[in-house]
C-alpha cells in the first residue's frame, strides 16, 4: 500500500473522532446547572425527611426544590411543592394555610396548571378540602363513604404510593371504629403502622400508636404505648426557634 493510500486510509479512520470532539465541545457551550435537575429528587427527599421529623432538614431540602422549579421558569410545580407540603402539615394537624396561599399565587402567574388540585375556597374564604380531589382520593373517599373496609384493605395492599397508603390506611381505621366495626380497624390501623414502620414515618407513627392507643382498655399495656409514643415524639426534630 503507498504512503499516500495509507495517509488517506488514517484521515479517513481519524475525521470521525475529530468530527465528535468538535460537535461534543460545541454542545457544551452553558450547559444548565446540574443543580436544576435536582429538584424533583429533593422534593422526594423533603416528604421523607418532613415524615421522619427532621424538619430542620426537610425545610432546606423544600427551599432548593423551589428555587430550582422557579429558576426553570416551572411555576406550576413550584406551585405542586407548596400544595405538597400544606397537605404533609393538614395530615398532622398542623396550620399551614400559607403553603396553600403560596400554591394559589404561583399557580396562577399566566400559564394553565391543569395538574394542580388546589382546594376551593367558599364564600366565607373557608377552604373546602374536598373540593377538586384527585382521582385516587375520590376512589378511596368513595370506598369510605360505602364503609366497604374490606375492599378497602385490599386495595391499600395494593396502592403502589405508601404515602396514599398511610394516609388512608389511618382514615379508614377511624372510619371502621366509628361504624363499631372494631376488628376491621384494628386490622387496618396495625397494617398502616407497618408500613409506616417500613418508611421510617415516625409523625404518622405517632398518630398510629395514639389510635391504637385508644383501642388498648387494659391500663399496663395501655402505659407500655404511652412510653413508646412518648420515645417517638423525641425522635422529631423541630427548628430552633
């Protein structure tokens, strides 16, 4: 073979290469943060450490989320990460209208949020926290309106969110006791503590044991749920004030 077959042979195996280092540096030219592609796993991340009482943390983990969602121009699920967090506080008990005032106003800064289910508001500025369910949440308010609680239970095996799980697993335990369907509820408030056992969720543990707690008539063992519910509560971590 000739030198100039060979050379030919070598620039043509070459160019390739040559073509791809160009191309790859002309791509990289302001690449976006890799911080912006975080936002959705430190979402996650905030709903798992709000549920483990590290609240400290989670309020961290919410604050860069949002920051990231706003910085993408994605009000809409900057709006979600609000929404989120007011129904992490309303399952506990705790007030936090302002993550829902906060979800309103960045639902509505100019384009549609068909996604979001915000909660409706009566004429007395009342919020109605039936309004606008998701589908999920009509499904299993339909089931406890029925007191249909064995389908229930087997359909919370199933539910593939444990959060959904957790949180109607404690609904339809309440809802068996007040129907004095008493062993329906104790099957169904002792698997939700399972589960959130398994997650590591001690503020919904808390609210597990309080139930069953309320079950429980013989005094010792009633005091032997106390302690633990008591250990539990030192677990959580609040922010200094």
């Amino acid at each position: 073979m000739s030198t100039r077959i060979m050379f030919l042979a070598l620039l043509v195996a070459f160019f390739p290469t040559l073509w791809a280092c160009g191309s790859s540096s002309q791509r990289a030219v302001y690449p976006p943060p890799d911080t912006l592609r975080l936002a959705e796993s430190q979402r996650h991340e905030f709903i798992q450490l709000f549920l483990q009482g590290r609240w400290c943390e989670a309020q961290g983990l919410f604050e860069r989320s949002l920051e990231s969602y706003q910085l993408q121009d994605d009000f809409c699920s900057a709006a979600r990460n609000h929404l989120i967090a007011w129904k992490l506080h309303q399952y506990l008990g705790l007030d936090a209208d302002h993550h829902l005032e906060a979800a309103r106003n960045l639902a509505e800064t100019g384009l549609a949020c068909p996604d979001i289910n915000l909660p409706g508001i009566d004429t007395t500025h009342e919020i109605q926290a039936g309004d606008n369910l998701a589908p999920t949440d009509r499904a299993y308010r339909e089931m406890l309106e029925q007191a249909a609680f064995t389908a229930l239970a087997a359909m919370l095996r199933a539910e593939p969110d444990p959060l959904f799980a957790s949180v109607y697993g404690r609904k339809a335990a309440k809802a068996a006791l007040e129907a004095d369907q008493l062993e329906q509820a104790r099957i169904l408030i002792h698997r939700t503590r399972e589960l959130d056992a398994r997650q590591g969720w001690i503020v919904f543990l808390i609210q597990d044991w309080n139930f069953i707690l309320s079950l429980t008539p013989d005094p010792a063992e009633a005091h032997h749920i106390q302690n633990r519910v008591d250990l539990l509560r030192g677990l959580i971590q609040p922010c200094s004030p």
